[in-house]
C-alpha cells in the first residue's frame, strides 16, 4: 500500500529535476543558436557596436577560458572536452540529489551545466568554442565570450551567492 503524500511529494521531485535540465537545456539551445547567428553573418574578427562598451565581433577559441592553452597544438580540445564531460556528469548527479526547496543552488548547477555542454557541443564538432560577445571600455577588452560562458558565470556567481545565504544546507551530493 502507497501514501499518497509520499508518491505526490516523489512526483514533485522528478518535476523538479526534470525543470532544471530543461533551464540547463535552454541555456544549450540559446548558446547554440546565437553561435550560429553569429558564425553565419558576422565577419571573423570585424567588431559590430551594438552599443558604446559592447560589440559583437566572431572570435574562435580553441582554448580554454580567456584563450588559456589556445596555442597549445590541438590537445587541449580533447583535454577540455574530457574535463567538461566529467563535470557535467558530475553536476547531473548532484542536481538529481538535490531537494526541491533547494533552488537557488538548483538553478547555478543548471546554468553552469547549459554552458559547459554548450562549449562541449562547439569544441567537439567544430574543433573551437564560439566567441562573439565583446565588452570594452574605451580601448580596455574583456576577452570576448558566449552565451554559455555567461551561463558559467552567472551559475557559478550563483553557487557563491548559495554559500553565503545558505551556510548550513547540504550542498554536496550525498
């Protein structure tokens, strides 16, 4: 015999889950659609002003972030695309373990997985991750980035944020 409280609060849960991988699967999708935007009508390197501090400009980065290891021969795609594979997999099972009340935290680890498998899908069917979002002030440059750059960012701006407002929670996967 089954309490209908706890199938209810189960089904909860899987609703839950199953809301987080589809924000991480938003963030994959807008990632890859911009990308393709950009890569199809912007010349390589030529900035567009979009604004006064931002441009958007096509950049390929066959490294890391900020172009870490870019010139490194090649091994540093597969390098990266296995490091990325790990973490996903790893966020996948800590978002599967998570509580529904536990959403801030939730929500970072979903960004944070969006973009990483955004970067994953470019570095391993294009050889390079797709850059295009340029900030500056005056001649000053932010390395140019992505959507799914941001959605790190933000995501792992997130997890801090988490730390701070949820000191005593479980965190970690058990």
């Amino acid at each position: 015999m089954h309490d209908a409280g706890v199938d209810s609060e189960m089904a909860a849960q899987r609703r839950s889950r199953f809301f987080w991988l589809l924000v991480a699967a938003t963030v994959i999708v807008l990632d890859q659609i911009t990308k393709y935007f950009a890569n199809t009508m912007l010349d390589y390197a030529s900035p567009v002003e979009i604004l006064p501090v931002l441009n958007i400009t096509l950049h390929y980065n066959p490294g890391a972030a900020f172009s870490f290891l870019s010139d490194a021969g090649g091994w540093q795609r597969w390098f990266f695309s296995v490091i990325a594979l790990a973490v996903s997999a790893y966020i996948c099972v800590w978002l599967m373990r998570l509580r529904r009340d536990q959403w801030l935290l939730s929500l970072a680890l979903a960004l944070v997985l969006g973009g990483a498998l955004g970067n994953l899908w470019d570095r391993l069917f294009l050889g390079h991750v797709i850059d295009f979002i340029s900030v500056h002030w005056e001649d000053s440059y932010f390395p140019t980035f992505n959507i799914a750059d941001a959605g790190i960012s933000v995501g792992a701006g997130l997890l801090l944020l988490d730390m701070v407002v949820n000191p005593e929670s479980e965190n970690q996967p058990k």
